[in-house]
C-alpha cells in the first residue's frame, strides 16, 4: 500500500500538471473543450480518490506501521472516529482538501452545463493550479503515507475532544466551504483573462457561491454546538483564532453574495466584487495558514510546522495575481458599468451591507493577528480577549440587522417612499408594543431590549413584505390567500429562499442575544442527597458512580431535576478517563426547552462522594440551531430556483423603477391572462 499511495499521489500531480499545459495550449488555440486536459483531469480526480480510499482502508484496518494511522487512531477507537481521524492531522487533512478540489475541477470542467463555455478552460487552469499546489505538498512536504522505523503494537489515539459526532460532520462541511469559494474565483479571474465585462460567471457560480457559503455556515454552527456540548464551559463561541478564520470568509462571502445580484440588475460593482471573492478564497487560505502554522494559540489549530508558512506564500501570490489582472483590466472594468440614482434604493442598501460585513472582517483579522502585530513592534505577544470581539462586532452585526430590516422593502434605483413610510411606521409600532412586552417581562438591560427590538422590527418588516406579495397577488387572481402565498413562494424561489435565510439569521440572533445577556451560572459543592437551586430549577445530588465503557472508566453523578416543584427528568454528568490519553473528557448533561438550556458539568468530586458541579441557564440557546436549520432550508430553497440572466436594462436609467415585488405581480398578472385566454377559447370551441 505505501508504494500505491505514494504512486497515486504522484500520478495526480502528473495529471494536473498535464492537465494545465494542455488547458493552456486549449486557450491559446481557441479549444473550449480541451479533450486531453479533460481526460488528464478525470486522472486526477480518479488518483486521489484511490489515494483518500487508501487511507480510510489504513485507518479502519490499524495499520499502524503507517506514522499517520499511529499518532491518530488505536486498536480500540470506534469505526467512525478511526475513519475521521483522516481529518485528524495535517497530512490527512490535506489529503481530503485536495480530493474536494480535484472532485470541483472534474465536475467543473467535465459538466455538461458548463463544459462548452469559453470562460470554463480558464477557470479549469486556475483551479488547477490550485490543485498541483496541494498535490505538491502532499508528495513532498507532508507525506499521508509515511512508514514508521518500528511498528508500535497500538496507536496513540485521537483525542478525546475529538470523539464527538462533530468530528465527523464539522471539519468536512468547513472543508467543502472552504474549496468551493475556489470556484467563483477561478471563474471571475477567468473572466479577467478573457477581457469580458459580462455578468455571466456570477450566473454560472450562483449555485456553487451559495452551495459553498451553505456549507461555511454550517461548519461555524456545527463547530459551535461540537463546542457547547464537548468543552464544559457552557459557551459555543470563544473568538478562537480558528474559529475566527471560519468566521472571515464567511462575512464577505455573505457580501460577495449580495453585492453580485447589484452587478447582474444594475452592470455596477464589478471591481468591487472580484475584489470581494477574491479576498473570500484568500482568507480560505489564511485560515489554513491560521490551523496548520502554530503562530496563534488554538485549541483548533494543528500541531506547529512549517507547512504553514506555503499556504502564507501561495495566499500571497494568489492575491498579488488577482490584484494585476484588476488593475490590468481596470479600463474594461469600468467601462459602461451603471450609477447610483438614490440613496434610498436596493442597490444602495446592498453597498452599505457590503461596507458593514467586510468592516465586520476587518475588525475580526485585525483582533485575530494582534499578537503577530503587538509582538513584532513590542516584542510581546498581546492577546485581544472575547470582550474587544464583542465591543466592536456587536454593534456592526446589529446594524447589519437593522439594514435587512428595510432592505426588503426597497425598490431598484428608487421606489414609493410613502408605501415604504407606511410599512415602516406599522412595524415599528408593531415592534415597539412587543417590545413593552419584553420590558413587562422583565428584560431591563437597555442594550439587549434594543438588539432584541432590531430583531423583531426584521422579522415584522419581512411578514409584511410576505404579506403584501401574496396580498397583491390573490387581489389579481381571485385565489385564496394560503394559495397565493404558495404559488408566490414556488415562483420567486431565489428571493424569498432569501427571505427565509433571513428570517434564520433572525432566529439565530435571537439565539444569542438571550444566550449572552441573561445567562445564570453557579458552582457549588455538595454532598450526595443535597440539592442546588439555580432560577426555577432544583437539581438534587443522589449518588456518585463508576462504570467501565470498552476500554474507558466513566466517572458520573445521578441527579433529578424539579421545575417550580415539578419532576423535568433527570441528568447524568460524566467524566471520561482514557487508558491512553492523560487528561480526562467532560461529558455535558444537558436538559434542552423551547425558552432555555439547563446545562451540567462534573466539575470535581471527593472520596468521601462530595462533589462540585457547574450549573448554567443559557435561556434562548435552541434558537441559535433553530436559526441554523431555518438557514439550510432558505438557501436549499433558493439553490433550487431556475436561474436565468437578469438582462440590464441601460434604457431604464434615470426612471423609478418598480420594486421586486412590483416586477414579479406583472408576471403573475401576464400569466394569468394568458391562462384566462386559453380558457375562453376552450369554451368557445365547446359552445353551440
């Protein structure tokens, strides 16, 4: 096995590189479709999917004469851990990154949809180059297959952190995110290189962008929840120096994402999105650069080595080739791109949406870097705490609320102002009674009762938007209003799929405004028959035991749970002691409701069977993975839409233009006359 995985690997990179020469001499001779560098692509894609099989057979089997097997799996690690430890480390990691790459590049370059556009062997060549970068590091810098001296009789083991199911879902969806921002930027710089200013390789990308920010967003959320549940410290979000570099490229990802419907409606924004994907795959990079360097301290990041410092030369020159063929082309650019005609426009919004995710980025990189920073101008190394992130980024991501409050309800270049004064002044009363409510209740904080009210003024601003959509429509249709809102929803899947993705970010900040504000916390020691009263709850100790799971001794406690006197359940904090590894795993107990979390750890315990616990309230915590979920859906929902180019409309400039909503009714009004014709003529042949 180890000459065949190695011989894979080599044979991959043989491929790619076959496979950029001939795409390049394809360009040079005006040969869309390349059939050599097809085949030589197919090649590679097929070698690192013999060689990621090689290693998951290693894994499962224990080959541990394999230095990779060894230091991350061991003869009793269950299946599913053994088969995920290949994104344990560095090489197995890489291995994986570079079978998603090569997998993107062959469905890229060999689709049916795609594979006849002339932009399509300049996108394959960038993406290729991408591929014979990892490839190289894998045969020459950090070998997957590398053979120990001495076979050990076990494995070292996987890190009890890491035995959680999100080990097995979190790393692959940030993967998958993380390579699929590739696509848009070898398609963008493509364009450059072909010298077209046409919007075409946004149309083209639309479903990968948004297919690679759906899996962005759920690395972050499932990263989150694997840390809610696994560290013992009742938080999901600790402005981790990784967990940061997820963070980055999802932000301007979002406003890659936004900014590029403005380019396809109004011929505007070209310069300013290929800058904003071209930084989105740059901070892929970065973060990658972030886990694999050792430079920050992590509890995410890999091992210390100098595989870092390549992706930190790669990400340079990546960017320094983009940043030329902008300014190369700039002219092109430029030429004939549309104007702002308002400031209160949808266009308008999207640009000051634009300004608040990347200012967002910004503040997130500069507090992630600061120790590089501080240490190279003082020579100490300066660590930014959770509380900067929260200082600045709070207010920013609250303002972003605030902004897709109103966004909904603006037109194209400009619209009716009093029916947008109108909508609003109704929500804001709307927003403003709950909010009373909220303070009645009993949430006085200022700053959360006004995050709260933000969040409620979107969410009200987006039921009006539903609401006067399908109120319209059932007006010209005679339909019933559930019907009309349906038939509306299925017709218009691209815009109110992100209407839902709203309304899930609503739900998440929601999640965490209640989770951060007014959450309980107490740490106490007590002995076995006594209780601890947090809120409304009573746990009360009863026993202290000891149990052996496989290889494993699991320390745990039997507590019941009362509610306002009333029985909820029970709960069973462990600790978790491995024969191979010396520090031991907490494992949460965890009581979950609709309002709040009751969350318990086994801190500490005593021979005579005294022992501490900490005990949290996080209210409001399953709204931040309810908002998740409701995120999946509106973008499956959207990624499901049949997408056609937006023609730009030069001939419209200086005129009001309608709204969205104006737009799509003539549509439905157009196809229902042409259904109410088809059916008078059906009459008309039947009549005596």
């Amino acid at each position: 096995m180890y000459w065949i995985g190695n011989g894979v690997i080599y044979a991959a990179l043989g491929f790619a590189v076959y496979a950029f020469v001939a795409s390049v001499i394809g360009i040079r001779k005006k040969d869309a479709v390349h059939k050599h560098a097809r085949i030589a692509t197919m090649g590679m894609f097929a070698s690192t999917a013999v060689a990621i099989g090689i290693m998951l057979y290693l894994l499962g089997s224990s080959q541990f004469q394999y230095e990779y097997v060894s230091h991350y799996t061991n003869a009793d690690l269950p299946m599913m851990y053994k088969l995920s430890a290949l994104w344990a480390g560095n090489a197995g990691s890489l291995l994986l990154w570079t079978f998603l790459l090569a997998l993107y590049t062959t469905v890229v370059f060999c689709g049916k949809k795609l594979k006849d556009h002339p932009v399509v062997p300049y996108a394959t060549a960038i993406l290729l180059v991408n591929s014979i970068f990892f490839l190289f590091m894998l045969g020459f810098i950090t070998r997957p297959f590398a053979l120990l001296d001495k076979v050990p009789v076990d494995g070292s083991g996987l890190n009890p952190l890491l035995q959680n199911p999100g080990m097995v879902i979190h790393p692959v969806t940030l993967y998958l995110g993380y390579v699929g921002m590739a696509i848009p930027f070898a398609f963008g710089m493509g364009s450059l290189l072909m010298k077209s200013v046409k919007s075409e390789w946004i149309q083209m990308t639309r479903r990968w962008t948004l297919a690679a920010w759906l899996f962005l967003t759920l690395g972050n959320i499932l990263g989150g929840q694997w840390a809610y549940v696994e560290l013992g410290w009742g938080g999901y979000w600790a402005w981790d120096a990784v967990e940061n570099a997820s963070f980055m490229p999802w932000l301007t990802a979002t406003a890659f994402m936004h900014s590029v419907m403005v380019q396809e409606r109004k011929n505007m924004l070209r310069v300013w999105n290929l800058s904003l994907i071209t930084v989105t795959y740059a901070l892929t990079l970065f973060g990658t650069y972030i886990a694999r360097s050792g430079v920050l301290t992590s509890v995410h990041a890999f091992p210390n080595s100098s595989l870092g410092n390549y992706f930190l030369v790669f990400m340079g020159l990546a960017i320094i080739f983009a940043v030329y063929m902008m300014m190369n082309r700039i002219n092109v650019l430029k030429g004939g791109a549309g104007q702002f005609h308002s400031y209160l426009s949808k266009e308008s919004s999207f640009l000051v949406n634009n300004l608040l995710l990347v200012g967002a980025a910004i503040a997130v990189l500069w507090g992630t870097v600061f120790p590089l920073t501080s240490e190279f101008l003082t020579g100490n190394k300066i660590t930014l705490d959770t509380s900067f992130f929260n200082t600045v980024e709070a207010p920013i991501l609250l303002g972003l609320m605030a902004l897709m409050s109103v966004c909904p309800l603006l037109a194209w270049n400009s619209g009716n102002n009093r029916k947008i004064r109108r909508s609003l002044i109704l929500t804001a009363v709307v927003s403003t009674v709950i909010g009373v409510l909220l303070y009645v209740y009993g949430i006085r904080q200022l700053y959360p009762l006004f995050a709260d009210l933000v969040v409620i003024f979107m969410i009200s601003n987006h039921g009006v938007a539903f609401y006067q959509d399908a109120k319209s429509r059932q007006q010209s249709t005679g339909e019933a209003f559930v019907r009309s809102l349906g038939v509306m929803i299925n017709k218009n899947r691209r815009r109110y799929g992100g209407y839902i993705v709203h309304l899930g970010i609503a739900a998440m900040a929601l999640g965490i405004i209640g989770s951060s504000n007014f959450s309980v916390q107490t740490m106490q020691t007590i002995e076995i028959g006594k209780s601890i009263t947090i809120n409304d709850y009573t746990l009360t100790y009863e026993n202290l035991r000891e149990k052996p799971v496989g290889h494993q001794d699991v320390v745990f406690a039997d507590m019941t749970v009362t509610k306002n006197n009333e029985p909820i359940g029970t709960v069973q904090p462990e600790v978790v002691f491995y024969d191979n590894w010396e520090q031991p795993s907490t494992e949460v107990a965890l009581l979950s409701f609709w309002k709040e979390d009751l969350y318990v750890v086994l801190s500490a315990w005593e021979p005579d069977g005294k022992a501490t616990f900490t005990i949290k309230v996080n209210p409001m915590m399953n709204w931040l993975w309810i908002g998740g979920i409701i995120v999946t859906i509106g973008t499956l929902f959207a990624m499901s839409a049949s997408y056609r180019s937006t023609p730009n409309r030069p001939q419209d400039k200086g005129k009001v233009q309608r709204t969205d909503s104006e737009d799509f009714l003539k549509q439905i009004q157009l196809e229902i006359e042409q259904e109410l014709e088809k059916k008078r003529e059906a009459q008309r042949e039947v009549s005596p």
